[in-house]
C-alpha cells in the first residue's frame, strides 16, 4: 500500500517523539478485493516506529519509510518544521 504524509507533530510526552499520520492507499487489485484507504497513526524516532494506539511494531518496508521521514535529506523541509514545533511545545 502506498502511503501519503497526512500531519507531522511532536509527541506530547516525549518532544524527541515523532508523531506521522498516514493515509494508506490500496493497490489497483486491493481495490478490487473491496480494500479501502486507511488513516493510521505511527509514533517513534529512528529504528523504533509503533503503531498507535495498540503500540504495535510498524511493517520493516514501512519503517523504513518512517526511518526517513525522521532523518532522511528528502523530508528536511518536514524535519525543519518538527524541530520548530518541538521549540514552541517545550
């Protein structure tokens, strides 16, 4: 499933917490099973991405993607923005 970068934020307990929201889109064929788009919630920072609420470990290939939203020289403009907010919520 392809994923789109819905919010970025800084965790609310933990300001080194990155907090990504997801909206997962299906696949041409998973659209034919009947598979619709999801919104899902990732929180972590470097190797360690959980989904929430139930805390459970994310996919490897998704991690990944997490992995460099949060140190990857592509996503620096989201990086940028996230360190600003983590300013201003301390």
């Amino acid at each position: 499933m392809p994923a789109q970068i819905v919010k970025v934020s800084p965790g609310k307990i933990d300001p080194e917490c990155m907090e990504v929201t997801l909206r997962m889109l299906p696949s041409k064929l998973e659209q034919l099973l009947g598979k619709r788009e999801a919104i899902e919630i990732y929180k972590g920072q470097g190797n360690d991405w959980y989904k929430y609420p139930c805390f459970t470990p994310a996919p490897t290939k998704l991690a990944r993607f997490l992995k460099s939203i949060y140190r990857g020289w592509e996503f620096r403009h989201i990086q940028y923005q996230f360190k600003l907010n983590g300013r201003r919520a301390s």
